[in-house]
C-alpha cells in the first residue's frame, strides 16, 4: 500500500498547540516544585523526586493531547532538529514555521511561570535568584539535549512515533537525575524558569549558557543521527507524534 499523504493542519492552529502545550509543560515544571518544596521542606531529594515524576507524566500527557496537531515538539531544539533534518528530505518544518514555532514555544514558557506563579499566590513575575552557571552544568545540558534528540528522531526514523509519550516522558524524567543540570535540555523552558523564584528556578544571567549548551546538545544531536540513522530526515514529518492522515481527517468532517 502506498504511503498516505498526512494533511496540513493550519498553521495558526499548530501555533497555538505550541504556545498552550509548552505552556501547561512549565506550568508542571514549576508549580510541582513549588508544591514539592511546600509538601517536604528540607528533603530537597524528595523534592526533585516528586518534581521529576509530575514532569515526566505531564510532559507524556501533554504530547498525547497536542501531539496530533502541531507534533508537540514544545521546544526550539527539537523544532530546530525537525528542520535542520528535514531541508534534504523536503519534510519537517519550513524555515518560516521553525520562527514561529520557536516563538510560541518561548512566550509559552513565559506564560506557564506565570501562571503557576499565580496558582500559588506569589508575584506573577518573580525572577529567580538561583545561580545555576558552571561548567558541568552546561555539560549535563549538552547530554540531556543530545539523548532527546536521538531518542525523538530514532523513534520516528524506526516506525515508532506513537510510543513517543511515554518515551520522551521517561527519558526527561530519568535525565532529572542522570544529569549534574537535572536536565531541562529546552530553552523555551529555560527562559520561561527564569520568571519564578522557586524551586525550578534559573537565574536570568544563567540562562545563556544553558541555552549556549543545549544548541551544542542539538549539534551533537544531529551529528549522531546523521551517523545512525542517515536517513532520518525522512521521518521528520512524523516527529513526534505523527499528524492523522488526511482521509481520515476528511471523513470525521
């Protein structure tokens, strides 16, 4: 049977699929740190715990939820990936939608520090005064970037999108703790930190080199998949959860 062309969904739909999504995501982020920090003050082991598995089922969720509309990437790395990976192919995003993607992605950041600001009755803006600039830092970014790189386009490039909830979901959860940074391996989400003063917290004068670190993760990223998996590019419509097929979209209408 021949390949079923997927449909394109409009691009202010997709937008706002990003903008809402990463939102929601950082609003995980940083409203389950601020109820881990309230729930086990002083344990701030449990607090990493309880924040890295209310992150990792809500990032899961979050991909099944927007997923089929704009491919849930909620981050310009793996955006960035999609397009750099995809020019050879004629898949993935257009150069247009890449800077509209990325910059939904980061006022969506934005917004979801705000809100759980407000959820929790602090400032809506607070900016963090948590130092988090150091070289092995930057390193745990560079690794946690990379691996979600290879595992979102090893799992199109494989036929197996569809698990990528609860993949990616388990990798950043696991990153929380294999990495010196705990992993956010997402410069929407690092600026978004940067506007709440709590447990989830970056500094504003931390957040260049994270995000310096985490371009030199997608660096590494890309070069790994063009090593492994050369063909990956061709996959890049399917990151990271494959839109409907056209036929079926048109039937539901």
């Amino acid at each position: 049977m021949g390949e079923i062309k997927l449909m394109t969904i409009a691009l202010w739909r997709r937008l706002l699929a990003e903008f809402t999504g990463t939102a929601l995501l950082v609003t995980a982020v940083v409203g389950s740190g601020i109820m881990a920090a309230a729930l086990s003050p002083g344990d701030v082991g449990l607090q990493l715990l309880e924040n890295s598995i209310a992150t990792a089922f809500a990032l899961g969720t979050l991909i099944l939820i927007f997923g089929p509309i704009s491919g849930a990437h909620f981050n310009p790395v793996v955006s960035a990936a999609d397009w750099l990976l995809g020019r050879r192919a004629g898949t993935g995003l257009t150069a247009r939608d890449l800077g509209a993607y990325v910059a939904a992605q980061i006022l969506g950041g934005i917004t979801g520090s705000v809100l759980a600001n407000l959820m929790f009755g602090l400032a809506a803006i607070d900016f963090s005064g948590k130092d988090r600039a150091a070289g092995h830092l930057w390193l745990g970014e560079v690794v946690a970037t990379a691996g979600l790189v290879l595992l979102i386009f090893a799992l199109a490039r494989s036929g197996r999108a569809p698990i990528a909830p609860a993949a990616v979901g388990a990798y950043i959860g696991a990153a929380y703790w294999f990495t010196s940074s705990t992993s956010f391996a997402n410069p929407a989400v690092t600026i978004g930190r940067a506007f709440t003063d709590t447990f989830a917290g970056i500094a504003p004068a931390s957040v260049p080199g994270f995000v310096l670190a985490q371009l030199a993760g997608l660096a590494v990223g890309v070069g790994l998949l063009a090593a492994l998996y050369p063909d990956a590019g061709d996959a890049a419509d399917q990151v990271v959860v494959p839109a409907e097929p056209a036929a079926t979209v048109s039937r539901r209408s």
